[in-house]
C-alpha cells in the first residue's frame, strides 16, 4: 500500500446503497453500530432507475423509484448513519481488520464489513432501449407489467426468468410477443412447456430486436429474422429484457466464495459469507426474488449479524 493514501478506520463498513444498504444502515445505527455506508456507484441502486413502485409495503398510493430510495436515505441519516458518495474499488479480506479502497484513493479499515452493491440487469445495447428506458423499456416485468395490463407488450429472452415472466404478463397483458435469438430455448423443460402452452404467448424463434420504436413511449420493436433475414415490425407498448443479471460481485472474486454466476454465497438462512465478520445482502447474494423489499429484509439480517458478530468479539 502505497504511504500517500488516506486512512481511516471504522466499526462497521456498508457499500451499495439500495433499499439493503440504507435498510442495514438504519438497523445499524439503531445498534449504536456507528456505520458508515458508501453509496457507490449508483447511490440509491437500481431503484433509481425505476419510475412507479407500486408493490413496496406502506406506500398505498405507489412512490416513484428515486422518491422512495430518498426517503430510506434520509432514514438512515436521521437514525445517524455516515452516508458518503464514493465506491468501492478494491478490497482486502486477507486479514482483520478488512480493508477496503474507495474511489481508488482513501483505504478503510473496518472491524465488520456489509456488502449491499446490488446487480445491474444486462441490457441489449441498443440506443434505442437507452432513449426508452422507463418510458415502456423495463428489465422487471414483475415490477412494471401492471402498468400494461391489457395492451400488447414485448419480452426478450429465453431462460427460465424470461419464460417466468412472460407467463407472468400473459395473465395481464393481450398478448405477449416472446423475442428468442435462437431456434431453443435455455429454460427448463417445464418451464418451455408453459410458454408454448399459453395461448398469448407468441413466440418468434432466431429473432433479435434491430431498434425499439417510439417517441416519448415504446410503441414497437423491429426484429430481424437470423434464418430468412426478414424484418418485422411488432406493435407493443412495452418492452421487457430478461437477458439476466450481472451481480455486482467483481471485486470480490477471489477473497469471497461465489456461486457460479458470480452472486456471494451466504449461509442459507443468515447474511454470513464464507469470511468471518463479511455479511452479504440484497440482489449481490439474491439471484430469486430481487424485489426492494426482500432486499430491505436482507439488509436488516445484515445489521443484525454483524451486530452479534461485533458483539461476540467485545465480549470475547
């Protein structure tokens, strides 16, 4: 380690910032835990990139994404959480106490270290699913299929996730057009079988999207056929990724056991990863429900883990 980096230690270490980040946080701090979450780089997660939430506890009008993760920000603060921007870019979980770089500049060392840095969806990259993300482009159909309830909406994928969540907008939508690059697909037989199943169903096989249309909102998607080279032009008023997940687990490869999708291992049950005193929660160790609020539940499992662990090495 270099002499002219900045040092500072503290109790309890949280990076990521999402509804498990801020909701240990505030569990954290009510402990008297004293922790200090970096919010990285997307303060707030992947919340922020979502309009209505509709489905979170507590909020019967339904609270834009942003708003809401404003809201358990300040929480946190009010509860006396140390709420800095930053990121994590490089951690040392050799020993104790765990050192963690942010923003490749200030070292922390922590007796006890949270990590709440979220997944990102993966994207087609297209310009066009940029200019229309939240305006009809979504990667969460169980967040945002209610607001297409009765029109005519797109999905692509071909996995047991796209499979689950087109059957998911059938029972909502007209019809759902199933977008799959190849002639098969990845999901599960039974899964497949659902699918084709499911009268609203279409699905167009070796298909990939070349541009979804719209101004302002999707109001379709251009495919091009890989076996014919035929375009086709559908009309949606949605248009649903579920190309998968990437967790944001990176840094970590190599000091924590992850699973083979590079999501963090935790003890079934509890937030503990395979290195004492290193809890894990929300969508970085969740690859089943990623929902805001089982992260939040996560986030609290958490604080209170760390908290015992703190604890037990007072006391020892």
């Amino acid at each position: 380690m270099e002499n002219n980096q900045q040092q500072e230690h503290v109790h309890l270490l949280i990076i990521g910032s999402g509804p498990a980040g801020y909701t240990a946080a505030i569990y954290a701090s009510r402990a008297n835990l004293k922790p200090v979450l970096y919010q990285g780089i997307q303060p707030g997660g992947q919340l922020t990139i979502t309009t209505e939430v509709e489905n979170y506890p507590g909020y019967p009008e339904g609270i834009q994404g942003p708003e809401m993760m404003v809201d358990f920000e300040k929480q946190a603060s009010r509860m006396g959480a140390d709420i800095r921007y930053g990121m994590a870019s490089a951690v040392d979980l050799s020993s104790q106490p765990y050192k963690v770089t942010i923003d490749e500049e200030k070292v922390i060392t922590a007796d006890a270290l949270i990590i709440a840095t979220g997944a990102s969806a993966k994207w087609l990259g297209l310009p066009s699913e940029q200019r229309l993300n939240g305006s009809g482009v979504s990667a969460c159909a169980v967040c945002d299929g209610f607001f297409f309830r009765g029109k005519e909406v797109a999905i692509v994928g071909a996995g047991d996730t796209a499979a689950e969540e087109a059957l998911y907008l059938s029972k909502m939508c007209t019809t759902v057009h199933m977008i799959v690059r190849r002639g098969e697909m990845r999901a599960s037989k039974v899964m497949q079988d659902r699918v084709l199943k499911t009268s609203n169903i279409i699905v167009y096989w070796n298909s990939e999207t070349l541009e979804v249309l719209g101004d302002g909102k999707v109001e379709g998607v251009k495919l091009l056929n890989n076996k014919t080279q035929a375009e086709t032009v559908v009309p949606v008023s949605a248009f649903f990724v579920a190309i998968g997940h990437q967790p944001n687990s990176g840094i970590f490869k190599g000091q924590l056991e992850l699973d083979e999708q590079d999501y963090i291992k935790t003890v079934p049950g509890t937030s503990r990863t395979s290195v004492e005193g290193v809890f894990a929660c929300g969508d970085v160790q969740d690859k089943i429900y990623r929902q805001a609020v089982t992260a939040a539940g996560s986030g609290c499992m958490a604080a209170l883990d760390a908290e015992r662990y703190l604890s037990a090495k007072e006391h020892a």
